[in-house]
C-alpha cells in the first residue's frame, strides 16, 4: 500500500512514491494527459517530438491574504526548443487564455516559473485549467486550493532559511520569492541587435534546506542566476545565462552581490525575459518549495 501524501514542516515536498489526491475530471482528456497535482508523465524523455506538460508546485498565501498557484513545466524534449504562443495551444481558463505563462518552453524541468493569483472569493472547488498542446501532443493540468497542496516558499522552518532577494537598481524594490508574474514585471526598452545591460543585486542568508541539513562539503555559490526567454517573437542572446553574483563588502545579509549580464534580441517586438535565483538548497529548493526567487523583465525591442 501506498504511503499517504507528506506535509513537512519545512513545507511540502512531494514523493514519488506518494498517493496524490486526483484534481483532474474523470478520464483523459482527448488526445492527451490530465495530470494530478504534483505528477508528472513518467515516460522518457526524447531528443525531439515529445509534448510539455505544465507542472502545478503548489499555493499559497500572500502577508496581503491573496492567494496565488505556483506553476511551472516539464519539456520532454531534451534538444528541442519550443515556442506556443499564447492562444488555444496554450490556455488557462477560465478566464484566459493569457494568464502570465510562457509561450518559450525550453528543455527539461522548470520548477515554479511563475506564479497565478486568484480573488479572494475563489473556492476550494474551483479551479484554473492550463493546456499546452505542443507537437500534437494535449496535456492540461488543473490548478485548485486543495488543502494538500499549501506550500511555505517564503520560508523553511526548520533551518530558518528565506529566498534570495533580488533588485533591479541598488536601492530598488526588493523582490524575494518565487512570485514572478507580468503586473510585477519590469519595463525597459531597447533598439533591435543591441546588448541590453540588465545588472541585479543580490542577497541571502546563506542558509539552505535538505533532506539531512548536514553540512555542505563544496557548496556552491550562495547565489545562483538562470537568465532565460520567458515570450517573444524572436531570438533573445545572453552574454552569459548563468552570470556570476560578484560578492560586494558589506550590506545588512551575510551575503551581498551584484550581477551584470547582457540580452540581445533578434528582431524588433515585445518581449519577456525571466530570472530565477537559487540559494544553496540548488534547483527547486532541493526537492521542497523553498527557497528559490523569480522575476520578469518586459522589453520593448525597437527597430
């Protein structure tokens, strides 16, 4: 028999072996996958040809009481590249189609992109479903409050342990958790086939979050950026999509730094790029959902 689903208190992390409460209606839907909250197709992975199935982290609840759903997704390709604009390919409804996802879908796994917030009077038996139907493949994931599913990405309570706190100027608003959704996104405009400089300060706790919490023999740097195309018509060039958090003498956190990084578009439209910061605990949280950072930058690209 099954074990039953764990909630930890260093929020909730999610087994492979657990039973999952089935938020999906009855059967598949046509021509694809409904998934639980919390699963992911299991099949392996391919070069090329396979579908992107959205991945529901988990909700939670704002200092303000809002209420948001953490979603991210799972390309099963591992070379192919895809891009579905937003559009019957690619909704949430109701109230869609466009709700702040990607229509740039890179390899792999992306934990906790993005985030959907929803009113105050949104019940524990409504729900938002997200479909993406990518090289003909239909998958649709439902999104709903389901007591199972409330997830602390603010903090991990046994070590103590906070996201990131990423800025955009020195003294700029302060941006902490994985909350990126395009009415917090920030503007900036520049000409088509020039290097945009995007320059962020960073700061952590230096804490992180494990299974053991035992010490770390190499660890690696306290914080991590990932740049990388979240919407856009053409294609986006960094510098370097992994640039290095530079550690600044000072400041009120045990570590401060800075980052600088360049992003040249390839042709002229509206854009959206996304940055996640990642702590010691590495790529979603180390397997909870703590403690990791997300923002977007929208970009106007000029002829």
């Amino acid at each position: 028999m099954r074990a039953p689903l764990r909630v930890e208190d260093r929020g909730v992390r999610f087994s492979l072996f657990s039973s999952v409460v089935t938020l999906c209606a009855a059967g598949l839907v046509a021509g694809g996958i409904c998934l639980s909250a919390g699963q992911l197709p299991s099949e392996p992975r391919r070069q090329f040809g396979a579908g992107i199935t959205g991945a529901f982290e988990g909700w939670f609840e704002g200092p303000d009481g809002s209420r948001s759903f953490l979603v991210g997704y799972l390309n099963r390709n591992t070379t192919q590249v895809l891009d579905v604009p937003i559009g019957p390919n690619n909704r949430i409804e109701p109230g869609g189609p466009d709700m702040g996802q990607p229509t740039h879908f890179l390899p792999g796994r992306r934990h906790g992109m993005f985030v959907v917030a929803v009113p105050k009077d949104f019940t524990a038996d409504q729900r938002l479903t997200w479909t993406i139907i990518a090289n003909g493949q239909t998958s649709s994931i439902p999104l709903r409050l389901h007591p199972d599913y409330v997830i602390s990405p603010f903090r991990e309570i046994a070590a103590g342990n906070t996201p990131p706190v990423l800025q955009f100027a020195q003294n700029g608003p302060r941006l902490q958790g994985p909350i990126a959704s395009m009415a917090s996104a920030v503007p900036l405009t520049t000409p088509v086939g020039v290097a945009l400089p995007l320059t962020l300060w960073a700061s952590d706790d230096e804490k992180y979050t494990s299974g053991t919490n035992a010490p770390q023999r190499n660890p690696p740097p306290p914080v991590r950026l990932t740049w990388s195309k979240f919407r856009g018509p053409g294609e986006v060039t960094f510098d370097k999509s992994n640039p290095p958090v530079e550690k600044l003498p000072g400041g009120t956190a045990a570590f401060n730094g800075t980052s600088k990084v360049t992003a040249t578009f390839g042709e002229p439209g509206d854009y959206v790029l996304h940055v996640t910061a990642n702590d010691y605990s590495g790529d979603g949280g180390g397997g909870f959902q703590c403690c990791w950072t997300t923002a977007l930058v929208k970009v106007v690209v000029t002829r």
